[in-house]
C-alpha cells in the first residue's frame, strides 16, 4: 500500500505540473492568436496526456521500473513514446491541419518545449544538489568539531 501511495504522488506531482504548463503555454499561443476561451474537450485531453506524461516520467526517469540506464537512454524511454502519443493526439482530436508544415512546426514546437524543460531540470538538479552538497559540508564540518 505504501509503495503504491509513494508511486501515485509521484505521477501526480508530474502530471500536475505537467497540466499547469499546458495551460500556461495555451494561454500563451492562444493569446498570440486572439483566443478567448477553451474548449471543454481540450481540458480533458490535456489531462489525458499530462496523466500519461506523469506515467512515462514514472517509467523513464525513476529507478523503480528501469533499474540502471544511462540520462540519454532515459530521455529516450520518455520522449519517443511522448511523442508518439502527441502525434495520435494531434490525429485523433484534428488539432491542426494535416500538412507538412504544420507537422514540421508541430515537431519543431515540441523539441523547443522539451528542450526547455529539460534544461530547467538539468539547472535546478545543479543547483539543488549544490545546495545539499553545501549543507553537507557544512553539517560534517560541525560534525567534526
């Protein structure tokens, strides 16, 4: 019971930052493009993925399922399988029209997003575990006195 309250938080934790983040990148674009409101559909499909989203980060980015694999390889596990659910998405729901360029801003749109956020992460854990690193140092020099 435990482990699985421990693997829902953290799907839920993704997921909701995830959901937060559409949202913000929806209000943005739709900004851009004079959008007023939301469509009720589109609320649940961005539950849907983020959802999905906070299962893959789950998957890929923990050590409960994939025991020992290399950043990149992670990455890999997490973003291919992203994609491949954006794009049934993107069909499913008619998100835009079917053209070459809209495919190739769809894909370039979701490298830029992905890229973005995988930079913050990679700057908050630097700075994160320069914190505990600090706080570390800093409790074993009192440790040792």
């Amino acid at each position: 019971m435990k482990k699985t309250l421990e693997i829902s938080v953290a799907m839920k934790s993704i997921a909701a930052m995830v959901l937060a983040g559409q949202i913000f990148l929806y209000l943005l674009i739709g900004s851009i493009f004079g959008l007023s409101s939301m469509d009720f559909s589109l609320i649940w499909q961005a539950i849907a993925i983020a959802a999905i989203t906070g299962i893959l980060h789950y998957i890929a980015f923990t050590e409960s399922v994939i025991k020992k694999m290399r950043y990149a390889a992670r990455l890999a596990v997490f973003s291919i399988p992203l994609y491949a659910i954006l794009v049934t998405f993107a069909i499913v729901f008619n998100w835009f029209s079917f053209t070459i360029v809209a495919w190739l801003l769809f894909t370039l749109f979701l490298l830029i997003v992905f890229g973005a956020f995988t930079a913050a992460v990679e700057i908050y854990t630097k700075v994160t575990g320069k914190k505990y690193n600090e706080s570390l140092a800093a409790y074993n020099r009192k440790s040792a006195m």
